[in-house]
C-alpha cells in the first residue's frame, strides 16, 4: 500500500467517485467516451496486481495496452496483452501467476472473477483469460486478458506510469513494465504480413488496427534502426515466416476502406491512410533490406544517422 490512506471506505462511495471523475474527463476532452475510461480503470487495477505480485519482474505489457499506456492518445485496447516472461514458464504456469496475482487485495475494493480460459490460436504459446472485474459485489467490466510464453524479446522493457490519468489518495497504482518499442513495432510489421488459418485455410491479415498502431508509433517514438532490424528477423523466426523485399499490406483496397474507421478510434491525431503507409515503409524497407542506419526521428519522419 502507499503512504496514504485509502480515502473511499465502501464499493459504493469508490464507484461514485469513480463516475464522477470519468464524466469530468468525458466533459472536458469528448474524445473519451465514459465506458472506454471505465474499462481501462479496470485494466488499470488488473494491472496493478500483476506489478505488486511476487511475479511482478516476470510480467511485461504488450499490445495496444502497451502502446496506450506510453501514449495517451493511442487507440484504446478491449483487451489487455501480457507476456509471461519466465524461462521454462509454461502456459499453465502462466494463467496460475495470473490467477494469483488478481486475487491480491490492494484496498480498493476490487475483485476478479477469471470466468473461463481458452488456448490462443496464434503463433505465440498462450491462453484467453476471461475476466469480470467487481467492485465491491457488481459487476464493473467484462474484458479478457491475452497471456503468452512463447514470444520474442529482443530489447529490456520500459517502465511507464499506469494507464489512466487519474490521481486518487492511497490508490497503489505501481508502474508498468512494457513491451519494448522496437519489439512492439516487429510484431506488428510480421503480424501484418503473416498468414492465418481462417475456416481451416490459410489467409492474410485483416488486422487493420496493426497499420495505424505503427503510424502512431511513427510519428511520436524513436528507436534505433539496430534495434528493430534485430526484433524484425527475431520476430520472423519464431513465427516461422519469410520476411519480403519492402513492406505491403496484403488488401490494399479492402484496408484503405477500413483504415479510417479504425484510426477514428484513437483520441489522438492519426496520420491518413496514404501517410501510414508511407512511414511504415520509410521505416520498414531500409530495416529488410539491412541498410537502415541510426535513429527513426519521428519529428522528421526519417531515419537520422546518430
């Protein structure tokens, strides 16, 4: 716990408060919307059992989360991302720390509920933890949370402050560890060339939202082009996929139409369609054809030599 004093003393008062502060929020900026802030104040107190278990140096944020915890105005996750990093560590050894850490009570009169698991079909080894967080005895959001071991890290992660910008008294709100940048931003360049099995045949990526997290990325972080070259080939070889000459999406038609509407959801500035793809291959062909040099500068836009 920290130094203060939890000031809510019942579920009821804490919900109240908690109403209160999310529709100031949403009056203020109306790019939030009241059930987006409520979600992710439940993400907020799973997360932070994950960072105050004994498992917390093991735990690290990945996906959107991730992304959104390092940027307000990313676009928001209905689902939070966590890698197990242990050696060894099997997918059950992971859902057990899982199911350990949300039962850790920290004051605030939260609970979880893990209603049912379910193995990932993805590359990654991992499961699909279904959750009800409860404050007090009602339910306050439903969401599932996404636990892999068998992924590639190539970098040390960050540490971030928590995911919603509230400041409440006595609230143990420890930091995140997340996903590296350059890692983050490899996953999503294999997850958009990747294939897929979809009704039993192999099929391309449909995962538009991949494409606006990398324009996000590109126009607010920086990452060395070593970084990412190292990331991009690990990243390949787990996934047991050949990487191509340049970056492509796979529908250039059928993405282009469904872009906008993805990128709407981010509370932030998003670059177009045409512009997302122009970043994502000054950033990616250089790093696949090994001739990247120095640091993606992404007030430039542009790789600059250190």
């Amino acid at each position: 716990m920290s130094g203060s004093t939890f000031r809510y003393e019942t579920p009821s008062a804490f919900r109240t408060a908690l109403k209160e502060r999310f529709g100031q929020i949403a009056r203020v900026d109306r790019r939030y919307r009241l059930d987006e802030l409520q979600r992710q104040f439940a993400y907020d107190r799973t997360l932070a059992r994950l960072f105050r278990s004994d498992d917390a140096d093991r735990w690290v944020l990945k996906g959107a989360g991730a992304l959104l915890a390092r940027l307000a105005t990313a676009r928001h996750s209905k689902d939070v991302d966590v890698f197990f990093d242990a050696t060894d560590a099997d997918v059950n050894d992971a859902v057990d720390a899982l199911r350990a850490a949300l039962r850790i009570d920290l004051g605030d009169h939260f609970a979880f509920d893990v209603t049912r698991v379910a193995p990932l079909h993805e590359e990654a080894k991992g499961a699909r933890v279904h959750v009800n967080a409860r404050l007090g005895p009602t339910s306050f959001a439903g969401f599932h949370i996404d636990v892999v071991v068998g992924t590639v890290m190539t970098g040390t992660p960050d540490v971030v402050a928590p995911l919603t910008p509230l400041n409440i008294e006595g609230l143990v709100r420890p930091n995140y560890r997340v996903f590296p940048i350059a890692d983050h931003m490899a996953d999503k360049l294999c997850a958009t060339i990747g294939t897929y099995a979809r009704d039993g045949q192999p099929a391309s990526s449909s995962r538009v939202k991949d494409l606006v997290d990398i324009a996000i990325i590109a126009i607010t972080h920086a990452f060395s082009a070593e970084a990412l070259r190292t990331a991009v080939v690990s990243n390949a070889a787990m996934r047991k996929i050949e990487l191509p000459e340049r970056f492509v999406v796979p529908d250039t038609i059928g993405w282009g139409a469904r872009y906008p509407r993805i990128a709407a959801e981010a509370p932030g500035t998003v670059p177009d369609y045409d512009t997302a793809i122009s970043l994502a291959s000054q950033i990616f062909d250089p790093v696949l054809d090994a001739t990247a040099i120095g640091v993606w500068d992404p007030s430039a836009r542009a790789w600059s030599p250190q």
